[in-house]
C-alpha cells in the first residue's frame, strides 16, 4: 500500500508540474497571419498571379487558355470585366481558377479582392 501512496504522490506532483505552463499572449492570441496592410500590385498581387496563375496564363503560354495574365495591362482587364475575382473566387457563372488546382487561400483572395476594391492601382 505504501508503494502505492508514493506512486500515486509522484504521479500527482509531476501532473501538477507539467500542467501549469506559462502562455504569452502572443501565443494565446497570435497576429492575424494574413497581412493585408499595403497591398500593392508589384508588392503583392503580381506575386500571386504569378505563382498560381502563369503557368496557363502567361504570355508564354496563352496558346494554352487565350488568356494572359501577363503585365498590369492585361490583369487590368480581367479586374475590370469581374472576372478576376470571379474566378479566383470560385463563383457560379465563371470557370473556377486555378484550373484543376486548389482555390487560392483566403489570405491571397483577400489581398486580390482589397487590391481590386482599391481601383486596383498600378503601384
């Protein structure tokens, strides 16, 4: 019985000793991990459409969807038809993009849309 008293004891110490931990409150409540403060389109936006978008839609591979992404001018038109968000947004009407690839993330759509809402400037 004695050895049982002890070992129940040790157990309850260490359980004691590994459940109380500090947190700070960084870690209890991290920062938004989607940045979205000074979206710009050389900063961010090209970046996005250039990784998830220009393997089909770059001027080197138009022959591939008819449409290219390349350069602010030809972005610039996709955003002022709609369809820009449209697609990247998987809405019903559009083809979803990318094609045959997961929907870009909710951070990059956000940047996009926030970029768009801002008249979409050449910065």
């Amino acid at each position: 019985m004695n050895k049982n008293f002890t070992f129940s004891c040790s157990f309850l110490l260490l359980l004691s000793i590994v459940s109380c931990t500090y947190h700070s409150e960084e870690e209890l409540y991290p920062a938004d991990p989607c940045d979205t403060t000074n979206v710009t389109y050389s900063g961010v936006v090209l970046h996005i459409i250039e990784l998830n978008c220009y393997d089909c839609h770059s001027d080197e591979n138009v022959t591939i969807s008819n449409v290219s992404l390349e350069g602010y001018d030809n972005l610039k038109i996709k955003v002022d038809d709609g369809t820009l968000l449209k697609t990247i947004k998987h809405e019903p009407g559009v083809s979803p993009m990318p094609d045959d690839r997961p929907k870009l993330n909710d951070c990059d759509i956000m940047k996009i849309e926030l970029w768009v809402n801002d008249g979409a400037p050449n910065n």
